[in-house]
C-alpha cells in the first residue's frame, strides 16, 4: 500500500490489513509530518527469539497434555481412575508403589506399552495349604475366594466336603482348606455287595454310611482309618473269638547216677518220674467263619515235673561162679522165657530171662526188678541159685541145663 503524494488529497483515510495480528485501521499521515523509517536488520534479530519462545510454550503445552493418560486399575478387585504420565504397565505400577513376585498375576503383562483408557489388573498370589482326598499341597492362586481358587485349580466340589464356606475369602497370608471329593466305594459285608458315593475322611465312615455296622472285633479289608479312593472295594471280616484252654504234659528229665555196689550194665530205677502239667491259654478267632491259627495268650504251670533217678552199676560181673559152670544156661533161659531178658509173666510176679520173683531176685543181691537187669546179670544170679538151690526153682525147665 502507498502512502498519497503531496498533489493528492490529504484528508484522514483507512486502511485495512488482512493479517489477523494488525490494527483494524491505521491513521493516513498528516501533511507535513515524517515518514518512519524503516525497521533496521538488529530490531528484526531481536523480535525472532522472542516469537520462537512465544511459539516453544505453545507447543510444550500441548505435548504435556498430550503424555497424561487416563487409565483404570483394578488391584484385587478394588478398581480407581487414575492419571499417569508412565509410558508402560512397568511404570505405572512403580508410579503406584506396587510390588508383584513371580504368583502374581498382571494384565496386561509388566512392559506393555500404555495408552489412555486402558485397564490394568492385577490380582496378587495367595499361598493355599491344599488336603484334597488325603494328600497334601501346598499352592499358589489369584483367586480371592475359595469357590474361585478351587475353580481356577480344577478341583470338582459338586458332592465335595470342604473345611470352609465356598465363600470365605482368602486374605494375602493364605488359607488351610481341606477338600474331600465324593466317590465311589463298594462295601462287600455279609455276602452282599453294596455302592456309596461318598465323601468320607475314612473307610470306617464310608462302611458306615454304606448301612453297614461293625461290632466288637469286626475290621476291613483295608484299614478302618485309611482315606477311601474312587472305585475302591472294601471287604468286612466279621471276627468272633473265643478262648481255650489246654493242659499239656511238661516233660521230666533224667538223673542218671553211678553205683559201684551194682554190676556193671545193671541200672536201677529208684524214682520213676512224673511228667508235669501246665495250662495253656489260647485265643481262637474265626474271620468270616474260618478258623484262624490261634494265639498264645499266657501259660501257668498248675504241676511240675518229677524227675526220673536211675543208679547205673559199674562193678565188674565175676567171670565165673564155682558149681555151675558148664550147665546149659541157653537152654533153661529159651524153656522159661523163650530167651528174652524183659519177659514178664502175665500175673506180673515174674521176670527175665530166668522168670525170678522179686524177693529172690532181691536175696539174691539184684536191685529194682530181674527184667530189668542185663542178661549177663540175669544169668549171674541164676548161678548163684543154682549153687544154693539146685534145679528146683525150675521144677519145669530145670532139665535143660543138663545137670
């Protein structure tokens, strides 16, 4: 635009300028007045930095609102709006004081890039001391309640036992649960065959419910106490016992003494001996009806034992005796005895080889009974009698000897 000459008309005019910084008007120079020199090369310098900071504060302002998001955080089921300058999950959760360990669970993972309106959720481990059907665990879960973290852990609880309420809440510290699930149990007692679904903690629980009893000494299959698994079958032994009593004989021993005054192979019983008696006590148990192999309960001896006492000769037999050698002694002893140095007649008054009575055989010098000594004594002392007597204590045989 020109400013008007001085043949041109002076009066006041206006101007318009189409910048939207400029005046709406500017004021025509009056005559006479001096035009304005123009802006020097320094002045436009020193107005450049100051439009670059005018235009930095703008643009900062801008950037600033730009990096605040507007995000939600749920921790734990507490959910808040929050504004964040973090760039990712990371940041946010430093930003917020929050300290997550390897059972903790955040969504979207730490390092995710974050934008505004996102959702992040972080749900913290729970240790869970854990007995299911008998055996013990010890895990981790994000749930916050029991009926969530046996959900999130697989575990069927229609029909189950639990030692809590499905609601109860699970606190950072953690929770003891026990968890029985039911199953199924075949209880054979008494020739029938019986199924329960059961959730029982023992196999006497389960019997029970299975309608079945146990008296006195009754047992099962398996021990009462221990946990019934799934599709185990559980067999009821009916035990009925009783108890016997036995006297059975306790043996004597012998005591065998030497006796010089006796012949050698002469043996002399002067006491006989008694065996003793002692009392057993049985227990006898039938299972199912089938005798048991029975159990020694205690022994008292209600007599003892008398011991046998036997004199054994050790004196030498004479080699001979004078007036009766030569006689036919096999002879006399096969007529009396048939020969044989135990024989006993049936009235039991005599013995040996040679039939002596007791007081003869006595008198004689022999001791106990003459069956009982040796042959070679036997036939000793018949010589002697021979020597006294003769034949005569033979009136039938005494010809053998051929005298």
């Amino acid at each position: 635009m020109r400013w008007p000459g001085p043949d041109q008309h002076t009066s006041e005019r206006v101007v318009v300028n189409t910048s939207p910084y400029a005046p709406l008007y500017v004021p025509a120079p009056r005559r006479g007045a001096r035009r304005k020199p123009p802006a020097r090369p320094d002045a436009v310098r020193r107005l450049v930095p100051q439009a670059l900071v005018v235009a930095f504060l703008a643009g900062g302002t801008t950037a600033f609102v730009a990096k605040d998001k507007a995000v939600e955080l749920n921790v734990d089921g507490e959910r808040r709006t929050l504004h964040t300058f973090a760039d990712d999950v990371t940041g946010l959760l430093a930003e917020q004081g929050l300290d997550t360990g390897a059972h903790d669970l955040v969504v979207p993972a730490p390092g995710t890039a974050l934008s505004s309106g996102d959702e992040i959720d972080v749900r913290h481990g729970r240790p869970l001391r854990l007995t299911l059907d008998g055996r013990h665990h010890r895990v981790w879960t994000t749930a916050r309640t029991v009926e969530g973290a046996l959900r999130e852990l697989g575990v069927r609880v229609e029909g189950a036992y639990l030692s809590v309420a499905r609601s109860r809440r699970i606190g950072r510290e953690g929770l003891a649960l026990d968890v029985r699930t039911e199953r199924t149990v075949t209880v054979m007692a008494d020739g029938r065959e019986r199924h329960v679904r059961t959730n029982a903690a023992t196999v006497r629980e389960a019997v029970a419910q299975a309608g079945v009893a146990l008296h006195g000494e009754d047992t099962t299959s398996v021990a009462p106490d221990s946990f019934p698994r799934d599709g185990q079958t559980v067999t009821v032994l009916r035990v009925r016992g009783h108890r016997e009593v036995r006297e059975e004989p306790i043996p004597f021993e012998e005591r065998r003494t030497d006796d010089p005054t006796l012949f050698r192979g002469t043996e002399v019983v002067d006491s006989a001996g008694r065996a003793g008696v002692r009392r057993v006590t049985y227990g006898v148990r039938t299972v199912n009806g089938v005798r048991q192999t029975p159990r020694h309960l205690r022994t008292e001896v209600v007599r003892q034992p008398e011991p046998r006492v036997v004199r054994v000769g050790t004196r030498p037999l004479p080699a001979s005796v004078a007036g009766a050698e030569g006689l036919d002694w096999g002879a006399l002893a096969q007529c009396e005895s048939g020969g044989r140095a135990d024989a006993v007649d049936p009235s039991g008054t005599y013995g040996g080889l040679y039939q002596f009575d007791v007081r003869t055989w006595h008198d004689l010098g022999g001791q106990g009974r003459p069956e009982s000594a040796p042959a070679d004594e036997q036939t000793y002392r018949a010589k002697r009698l021979y020597v006294h007597r003769g034949s005569a204590p033979w009136p039938h045989c005494g010809s053998r000897l051929g005298a």
